[in-house]
C-alpha cells in the first residue's frame, strides 16, 4: 500500500497506568477507522498521538504517503483534525480564523475558497462574525472548515457529530464520504450513527 | 500601566529626594522585570488557557510559533520602556552620562527578558501551577541578565569607566545569544508533549 498508517506496538501510560498497549494495525488509504470505547479508554489520546501532539509511551503511529514515511513537519500538513478540545480564535471572525491558519500554514490566502468551505459547512453568511458570538455548533462547523482548508489527506475526528443539529451531522457524513474517497478518516466515537461510517474499528477498553 | 504606576508611586514617595545610583539603577529593573512577568508571561498561558494551542500545533511548525512570541513579546517590552525610561528619567531627576551605553543596556536587557520570559512562559503553561512555576523558574534564569543590566545602568546613569558598560555589554550580548538559541532548540520539546 503506498498510502497508509501504521501503528505499531503502540501504548501510552500516565502516572503508571496504561491506558492502552500493543496496538497494532494498518489503517488503509480510502479507508476510514473507528475509534471505539468507554469514556476514559483513550480515544482522544490515540487521535492526540496520531496528530503528533502527545508522545506515546511505546510503539509508534507512522504516516506512509507515497511510499514515504512523513516527517512530523510533514505530517502536520498532511493531517487535519476536528476535536473538542481544539478551540478557534473567539476574537476573530471565521473568515479571519481561516486566514490565520492559512497564514501560519504558509499556504496563500483566498477569500473565495473561505466562502466556499463557510458556505459548505452552513456559515456562508457568518464570516465577518466573531467566533466567540457563534454558538457551539457554529463553532464546530467552522472547525470542519479550518481542518479542510489545507485539502489534508487524513482527517482526524474526535466526536465528529458534537453539537450539531440533524443538519450538521448530515453534513459531517458528507464529509467524511468524500474524504474517504480522497484519503483516510480516522474517527473517535461511541455514537451508533457514526460507527456505521467505519470499514476499521478497534475498541480501546 | 503597572510600570507608570510604580514610577509614579516611588517618586511621591520619595518627594523629590535625591535617588542613590544603585537604588535608582535596581529600581528601572524591578519595574521592568514586574512588567515583563505581567505581559510576556501571558504568552503560552493564555494559549494553553483557551484551548487555541492545539490548533496551532497542529498548523504551524515550533521555531516560528517561539520566534512570533518573541518579537511579540519583545516589541511590547520595547514599546512600554519608550513611555516608561523618560518618565523614570523626569520623576527622579536623572541625567544620563553615557547616553549611548544607556539605551543598548535597555534595549539588550529588554531583548533578554522577553527571550527568557517567552521560554519560561512556554514551559510554565504546560503545568498545573503555571503563575508559581513561572515566578519560581524565571529567578535563576534571570538573575544574571538582572544583576548585569543593573550595573551597566548605574554606570550609565552616575559615570564610571566606559570599560565597565562595555563588558556588561557584552555579557548581555552573550547571555541574549545564549537563552535564545537554547530557547529554539529546546522549544520543541517544551510544546509537543
């Protein structure tokens, strides 16, 4: 496969309790993996740690694009995420939310693809709003345009459908169909609805 | 606003008494060092505080997210002591003798509070405890750079061998040069857990 994540002998452990340990899989290009497993199991760790933002304990979650493994610089740019924890600018507005992330990325600014991907997560008319009069739904649309802006080959969700209405998780389904086609889903949740977008799971207990 | 208040509160105190050099000296440094543990402190804290550091690890490499900080940091410490070193100059009475060694004291031990100050505010805001781990590190790390910008200031306030500025000069070329890039090699490590 010359597109894939590998996970290998993976564990994380804090303050000497593991939280999960030799994990082993390959997650396949055009492909999405589900995350399963009771609050506290360590989903969000292992999407943390696939993003480079927390270092495992043992093993190791390596991205093989065309047959190369990704620096973790290169890594950042190849990956988009969606989280709870991941919080945007409330002193900005969207559009200027996405002009800095694409400024900081070192990719040019459009203010026509910023209408475009507001206007596909239902915020084509909130751009010039500030984020932090945006509802927790608004916020988590804009948080989908932020993770998309950069066209990543692997999107990582963490509780894909929070805070949004039956709209938004129709929308989030879209997504995650379409990306699927384009590269890989990784998405961590106990919601029935989203299981089903799985061809993986694995169940961290 | 914290500095100017300071200034102006000593300087009714004192009411218009002769300030001794090393007092005078010691007394510009507090208040920056007060001011930078204010301002540049807030740097990753605030960050880390409101959730918005994971979006920028996940979107921007370490070493320009620190250098950003940095210059950041440093141009407000730089802008504050534009209002504040006239001021302290005018309410004490102060006439500078080496004007020149005078201004690069400032502006190098400036640079250094905000290059330190930006690396322990990065490391203070992973922790639990971020205001005490700051207040704890930042001391030895800045003793140094305060102990020697307060001599080269008195020397340029009051006179004394140009020799002596020169030298503390340099020390703070070199403790800046140092805190720096040990600060863009070890940043990394400090951001990504």
């Amino acid at each position: 496969m010359v597109n894939r994540i590998e996970v290998r002998g993976l564990g994380k452990a804090y303050h000497n309790r593991w939280l999960f340990r030799a994990l082993d899989l390959t997650i396949a290009d055009n492909s999405v993996l589900v995350v399963q497993g009771p609050n506290g199991a360590g989903k969000t760790t292992f999407l943390s740690i696939m993003c480079g933002l927390v270092a495992a304990s043992s093993g190791g979650i390596s991205i093989v694009l065309e047959g190369r493994q990704l620096s973790q610089g290169e890594r950042r740019r190849q990956l988009g995420l969606v989280s709870p924890e991941l919080k945007l600018y409330d002193g900005l507005s969207a559009v200027e939310n996405l002009e800095f992330f694409s400024t900081v990325r070192g990719l040019p600014f459009s203010l026509p693809r910023a209408r475009e991907l507001l206007a596909l997560v239902g915020l084509g008319t909130r751009g010039r709003d500030f984020v932090g009069n945006f509802s927790s739904g608004m916020k988590q649309r804009l948080k989908y345009a932020t993770a998309l802006w950069h066209h990543p080959h692997i999107l990582v969700l963490d509780e894909p459908t929070s805070h949004l209405d039956e709209k938004g998780a129709q929308l989030v389904e879209q997504i995650i169909y379409e990306q699927r086609g384009r590269g890989i889903v990784v998405l961590a949740t106990n919601e029935p609805r989203e299981v089903k977008f799985g061809d993986q799971a694995i169940v961290l207990a | 606003m914290f500095a100017v208040t300071t200034l102006v509160a000593i300087s009714f105190t004192l009411a218009g008494g002769l300030v001794e050099a090393d007092i005078a000296a010691s007394l510009l440094w507090i208040i920056f060092f007060f001011s930078a543990m204010t301002g540049v402190s807030r740097s990753f804290v605030q960050e880390e505080e409101t959730g918005t550091s994971i979006g920028l690890k996940m979107a921007a490499d370490p070493a320009p997210v620190f250098l950003g900080k940095f210059l950041f940091n440093a141009a407000l410490l730089l802008s504050m002591a534009m209002l504040v070193v006239p001021l302290y100059l005018l309410l004490f009475n102060l006439a500078v003798v080496h004007v020149g060694g005078f201004l690069v004291t400032i502006f190098l031990g400036l640079v250094g509070l905000a290059s330190a100050g930006t690396i322990l505010s990065a490391i203070a805001a992973q922790s639990a405890v971020k205001g005490s781990l700051l207040t704890v590190l930042s001391l030895p790390i800045l003793l140094p750079l305060l102990i020697t910008a307060t001599n080269a200031t008195r020397t340029a306030l009051y006179g004394g061998h140009l020799a002596g500025i020169m030298t503390d000069i340099a020390m703070l070329i070199f403790y800046n040069g140092t805190v720096l890039a040990a600060s863009l090699l070890l940043f990394e490590y400090v951001w990504n857990e």
